[in-house]
C-alpha cells in the first residue's frame, strides 16, 4: 500500500464494461490527458513525474508511464497496467497529482514504465524512439525525428525513404515457432511498395520475419533457413 497523503489531488477513472468484450488481466489502459480537467493541469508537475495510478481502494499502486505531457497545451499521453478489468462492473482507478516533491518512479521501477509493458518484447511510441519495455533502450541507427505529425494515439513519425530506426540485435524477438503478435498505426503514402514497418532479418538465408506493405498488400513474412517460406496478407488502401 502507498502512502499519498503528500499527494494534494486526483481524478477517477472509470473502465466501462462496454468497452471490456471479456475480462482482461494484466491489460495496458490508455489515458488522453486532455480529458482530465483544469485542476489537473494546474496542479501536475510539468513532466508529470508526480503522477501515479492506484486501484479503486486509492493505495495500491500500478505500473505506470507518462509517455507525454504538456501542460501549456493540456494534453498528455498516460498508461497504467490494470490488474484486471471487469467485462461485467465498472472497473475504477485513480490518477494522483499534485504533489511538487515527487520524484517519477524509474523506469525498472515495479510501478515504472517497464512494467507497464512486462507482457511485451518491444512497445515504440512515436512520439519517442526510446522502447518503452526496456528491452532495447535507445535505437542504435535513427535517421527520423520523434513526432512530426498526429498520430491514432498522441503523436507519430514521418518516414521518407531510407528512413528507418534501428535497434541491436535482441534475443527478445527471437519467438522460436511460438505465437507472436504484431500491431502498428500506419499511414502510407501514394506509392506505397517494400517498406518494413517491423523486422527481425539480416537477410535471405536467416531466420526472422518481416511485417511490411508491398503492392497495396500488408504483409507478414516468415522467413526461415531457406528464404521466404509463409507470406499471408491482406489488401488496403491509403
């Protein structure tokens, strides 16, 4: 249990279960910050390091980060780990601020960014490179930068190109023949054709896949020993 009797404010957040198709545990919850209202921004530490996320009893703490925040502007980008969320009861937590001495909690913190996203090999925010799970840190190869323009959820990047962002090779992605998933926001230009939106491949003859659009078409490749072995894809449009 936390003590947050320091902390001078905060704001409920309710989890209808219309929005809950079946109980989840463990689910990453999405804040828009500019629904929360004046007090918020008023009191809130500019970078939002006061920030921090409780369950319904308003003491138990859970993972959190703050992947944005402007208070001149009054919009922000938060996300918590709920431990649960009810497809059948209004799940509610609670948003703490306003509390000037507060530290944000580190990132290996068990109520800091990297838990948020424990269940994940790789989470990238466009409007930052950093990975948020930990896993890789900074890109060791970046020729964009972060932002640029609106994205589904808070900002995104704009790629031309050659663009791409790089990360050293990580065993996070290595999945074996297990199940993976892959999702991603994405707008593409008028000739979209060949680029990797995400890849684990150092060419022809190694194992890995990539996730990219080729001839109106998204594509998920499997690659194994011996070149391109699975392609599955669906058409779509710009």
């Amino acid at each position: 249990m936390a003590d947050l009797g320091s902390w001078g404010f905060f704001a409920k957040v309710s989890i209808q279960p219309s929005e809950v198709p079946s109980d989840r545990t463990g689910f990453p919850v999405y804040v828009d910050l500019s629904d929360l209202d004046a007090t918020f921004f008023n009191e809130v530490q500019s970078d939002g390091a006061d920030i921090r996320v409780t369950e319904s009893d308003r003491s138990t703490l859970v993972p959190r980060e703050v992947e944005s925040i402007d208070t001149g502007a009054q919009t922000g980008e938060l996300w918590f780990k709920a431990p649960s969320l009810s497809s059948s009861n209004v799940t509610d937590f609670y948003v703490f601020f306003g509390n000037a001495s507060a530290s944000a909690p580190a990132v290996t913190d068990p109520n800091g960014r990297n838990a948020v996203w424990s269940d994940y090999a790789g989470v990238r925010h466009n409007g930052a490179t950093e990975d948020s799970t930990g896993n890789f840190g900074a890109p060791s190869q970046n020729t964009v930068t972060p932002g640029g323009a609106t994205g589904q959820i808070g900002d995104a990047t704009l790629y031309s190109g050659g663009d791409e962002v790089q990360y050293a090779s990580n065993t996070a992605l290595d999945f074996g023949t297990g199940d993976f998933h892959i999702s991603a926001w994405l707008q593409v230009g008028d000739t979209p054709d060949g680029g990797a939106v995400i890849d684990l491949y150092s060419g022809d003859t190694s194992p890995g896949f990539m996730f990219k659009w080729r001839s109106g078409m998204a594509l998920l490749t499997a690659d194994g020993a011996n070149g391109y072995d699975q392609r599955f894809g669906n058409n779509f449009s710009n």
